[in-house]
C-alpha cells in the first residue's frame, strides 16, 4: 500500500531521481521506503523487518546511489555492496536500481555464479561504483584479487535471514568484516531472530530498525485452499490447473521434480517453463524471462530459485509439493497478491500429510478452505480455473543460438532446455516414466505413481533470471 500523505521529495530524495522514479510510472512511497529513507539518508544504519513485495528494493537503493554519488570507483574498488541470496534477486535489484543510477554516472554490475567471471573482473578494472552479488562469487573474486571491499560506503544486506538459512553465515561474516568500520550498514529481513541477531549485534552497530510487515494484508487478499486428493491423482490434477487460463507458478521441492513435472505437462499439451538451479543463467534467464512476457503461462520452480521472482498478475500460485516449513509457505504465497492486487494459493494434501500440514498452515496463521477434489470435479474447475488440457504432446526442438551456451562450471546442468516445442506427431513416442513420489512438510514419503511429487532433498540452489520491472521495487 502507498503512503499517499508523502512523496519522494517528502522523504529527501532529490528532484532529479523524484523525476526519474517519476518516468517510470512511480510517483509515491511504499510504507517501507516512506520510514527507512530519511534515516539512511542521514547515514545512519537501519534494520528493515519487511517482507518480499514490500517495497525494499528501492527503500536501500535510493539512499545508496544518493551516498555514493559524485564518487567515481577506482579499479576493483566498488563503492556499495549489495548483498542477496540468490542470483534472480540480484538481478532484480539491478535492473530496479540501476537505470536510476544512470543519469547519476553510478554503474552497477551483478555478481553472481553461474556467469562469466572473465566479463565480471574486466567490469571491475574499468571500475564499478555499485556491486548486487550472491556471497559465493563474492567471495571468488575477492580471493583472486581483482576485488577490494576497503573503499565500500554502504553495505546492504538484503533477504538476511535467506542467505543464513541458506548456509551463507560464515561468508557473509568474513564479508563484514572487510568492510572498513565507517561504512553504513544497512540490512532487510523478514525475521531478525537467529543468526540474523548475531550479525546484527556483531556488525550493525547502533541501528535504527524500522518495521513494516506485510503479511497480513498479503494473506487478506489471498484465497487459501487445501486440496485432499487421492495419490493416483494427483498428476492428473496437477495437469488441469495448469492448463487453465492465465498465469500460473507451481511450486515442487527439487530440481529433478521440477524437470520431471515441466516434461509431464508438455506430455498432454501444457507448455511450461523450469526454473532451478541446476540450469546455467542462459536457462534461467531465458526461462524466466518466456513467463514474464508470456510465452509461458506456467512456471515450475523450487524455494529457493523462486526466492527472485517478480512477475505481475501471478494469479494462481499451487504447492505441488507441500512446503518445508511457515515461512516457506508464505514466501511461495507471497508470488501473487502483488501490490494491491488479488490471488489464490493451492496447496495439494495427500491423506498421509494432512496432520503435519494442518500443523504448518497454523504456525503461518492461514485458515485455509479444505475441499475434496478429483479431476474434472467442479470445485477443482470453480477454484482454479482447471480444464482439460489437449492431450497432444510437446517435443522440444533446438533453438538456434547466435552463439552457444558456455560452459560455465564442472558441476553446471548439461542437458539445455533451451529449446522451443512442437505437437509430437501421431507416430512418435515420449518414452518417459510418470512414476514419483510425493513428500510430506514432515519429510514422510508415500508412493504416488501418476504424481508429479518428489523426494525431499537439500537442492539449496541460487538463481539467475531477470526481475520484473513492477511497481513494488
């Protein structure tokens, strides 16, 4: 929601950026940015507790072009650090803070895995005031000297509580501790509890912490649904709701279940994209760039590659594979229902995960409607929007790249999905197995043969894709 009683220039930003936000259709203050602005202004170190869709982006990438300007970067010496969990959320602040920096001569560069180091290191010798970057090739780059962190200004650390749950404690405390002592220090969370405490007794010293949680109104905007369904059905079900109209993002536990699903789909017809970190940034890129724009209505993603995703009118999120835990339910949730507008999150529940899952949806404070459904059944069609998909299968035929995919690391996916589809014809087979296994938040398995479910597994991946230039930065 907009804080109409303040504008931009209210809260300090100066005119040239208030006609810049301006061009790009944002003309007032989230809540976030209307109370965190001024402090960071100031230089003080803020902690923001704000949840994904808030606003954030802009609330630390204001002030840190406004810190920083003026200042040309020496080589290999960046001015300001962001610093994010994944590689689709690095992208995303990039391209939300970086053609406001433009008219201010500030260049920002991404830094992440998964790309060219080589275009990374010559960005940082012609020299690069802003750096978005994932802590492992933080790090690399730093351990093979072409980066410095003792000219940084302001440090961000954004999504926290992600990147320790995600194991990133320890680099991101060697991190913070080549910051030099005067810099500003500025970190978002959705929780401050854990280790997000110890980073910030030990590195945020005397803060401001401002709190603007969103959850709430995200839930009231949101219809909850627990679909009881049988085993045997659930790949059938899952097939309908994604042939439906309109713009759908399936959430699954692992990157081979997400593979696995996204080939299920195109066997009947569907065509849906994957999303995962076991494909390289061209993949990724490219995967979630054909469902922003459309080329795609549906996308199959796991927790933490989705932990990027900023695409408008996601109206229909579905946890194939029930969640993990409250909060990973939340953030999933949190895909639709954007900056004011409305959605609806299903949640498939075999018999055997009913009581762990009644558990969870208590601890994330949702009181879904529980429905029986079956394939074709009219609540599955009044809820979701399901139909009947064509049922003519999809094969994938090779694009033509102007220059092929590269390599990028011994462990990278070696099977491109970068690759377009056609009907199969009559006389061809798919050949593929509809077998897996479904998984409960408990981490008990049942057999599912004709479910898209999979085993639960620690795929903690980090993404690279292109973020949605919505209004909710």
């Amino acid at each position: 929601m907009n804080t109409q009683e303040k504008s931009f220039a209210d809260v300090g930003i100066p005119p040239a950026l208030v006609k810049a936000l301006q061009r790009r259709g944002i003309d007032s203050p989230f809540a976030i940015q209307s109370v965190t602005i001024p402090d960071l202004i100031a230089g003080k170190n803020v902690l923001g507790r704000a949840s994904t869709g808030s606003g954030k982006t802009l609330a630390f990438g204001l002030p840190a072009l406004i810190r920083i300007s003026g200042t040309p970067a020496r080589a290999k010496r960046p001015l300001a650090l962001i610093l994010v969990p994944t590689r689709e959320l690095a992208t995303q602040v990039q391209e939300a803070i970086e053609p406001l920096g433009r008219g201010m001569d500030i260049r920002a560069k991404v830094v992440v895995g998964g790309a060219s180091m080589g275009k990374q290191i010559d960005a940082l010798k012609r020299g690069v005031e802003m750096i978005v970057a994932t802590p492992g090739r933080l790090e690399d780059l730093i351990d093979r000297n072409v980066m410095s962190l003792d000219e940084i200004k302001v440090v961000v650390l954004d999504e926290a509580d992600q990147m320790c749950d995600m194991g990133f404690l320890p680099a991101m405390q060697r991190i913070l501790e080549q910051i030099p002592a005067s810099a500003q220090r500025v970190m978002f969370s959705a929780t401050l509890d854990g280790d997000v405490d110890k980073l910030v007794k030990k590195f945020v010293p005397n803060s401001v912490l401002h709190s603007v949680v969103t959850t709430d109104a995200t839930l009231a905007a949101t219809e909850h649904h627990v679909f009881e369904i049988d085993p045997h059905e659930k790949l059938r079900i899952t097939q309908s709701i994604a042939a439906r109209d309109g713009r759908t993002l399936l959430f699954v536990r692992t990157k081979h279940g997400a593979d696995r699903l996204t080939k299920q789909l195109g066997e009947v017809g569907v065509y849906a994209v994957a999303l995962h970190g076991g494909k390289n940034q061209n993949q990724r890129t490219k995967a979630l760039a054909d469902f922003r724009e459309g080329h795609a209505k549906v996308l199959v993603a796991t927790d933490v590659a989705a932990r990027g995703i900023h695409v408008d009118d996601i109206s229909l999120v579905v946890h194939v594979d029930p969640p993990a835990d409250p909060k990973d339910y939340l953030h999933r949730a949190g895909r639709t229902a954007r900056a004011g507008e409305s959605g609806v999150v299903v949640t498939l529940q075999l018999p055997h995960q009913r009581k762990a899952l009644f558990g969870l949806m208590k601890d994330a404070g949702v009181k879904p409607t529980r429905t029986n459904v079956a394939p074709r059944s009219k609540e599955l069609i009044a809820i979701t929007g399901a139909k009947e998909p064509s049922g003519t299968a999809l094969v994938h035929v090779p694009r033509v790249e102007s220059k092929p995919l590269r390599r990028t690391s011994p462990h990278h996916n070696r099977h491109s999905d970068d690759k377009k589809f056609r009907p199969r014809s009559s006389g061809e087979s798919s050949g593929s197995n509809r077998g897996g296994s479904s998984r409960s938040p408990s981490g008990r398995g049942a057999s599912a043969r004709s479910g898209p479910g999979t085993p639960r597994a620690n795929s903690r991946d980090a993404g690279a894709g292109r973020g949605n230039r919505s209004r909710s930065y």
